[in-house]
C-alpha cells in the first residue's frame, strides 16, 4: 500500500486533547485517521451527523433568528416548570 503525507492544520488544544484520549485508547493519530478515511469510505460520507449551526439552521428551519428561538425557548421551559407545579405533566420512561 503506498502512503501520502496529510498536513492540516488543528487547533492545538483539541489536538492535545484528542491525542490524550488517542493515547488512553492506544491508537495513535495516524492510525485514527486511517480509522476514519476507512469509515468514510464504507459509509460514502462523513461517518457522523452534520448540521448548520446557530443563526443559519435558525432560520432555515424555523424562520427565526437565535434571539427569537432564545425566547421561545425560555417560554416553553416556563410553561413546562408551571405545568408541572400543576401537576399536569407525567414522567414517561
């Protein structure tokens, strides 16, 4: 099998953190990468969920900005805290 030389730039505190875990696991950060091109390419992608974050998937998804999800999101934690002194919600396993 011939090989190639990958250069990428990583932030350096993921790297140190990422290479303590590798290390805890026995793998080194070659191995993992090989790991990972072979998963890509078994799966045919990125082996793991990807997705827009922040003010993009906001208003793509739900037409609202992150300040109005915020809000909205605080109105339901206060609906549900209220329910729930009422006694109106069940836990369900």
């Amino acid at each position: 099998m011939s090989t190639t030389l990958l250069r990428a730039r990583v932030d350096a505190e993921k790297d140190a953190e990422a290479t303590r875990i590798l290390s805890m696991l026995g793998i080194d950060k070659t191995t993992a990468l090989n790991m990972y091109f072979a998963k890509i390419i078994t799966v045919g992608g990125i082996p793991f969920e990807t997705r827009l974050e922040g003010g993009e998937y906001a208003r793509r998804e739900y037409g609202a900005g992150p300040g109005q999800l915020d809000r909205a999101t605080k109105r339901a934690a206060a609906e549900i805290r209220r329910l729930k002194k009422q006694g109106k919600l069940i836990r369900v396993a």
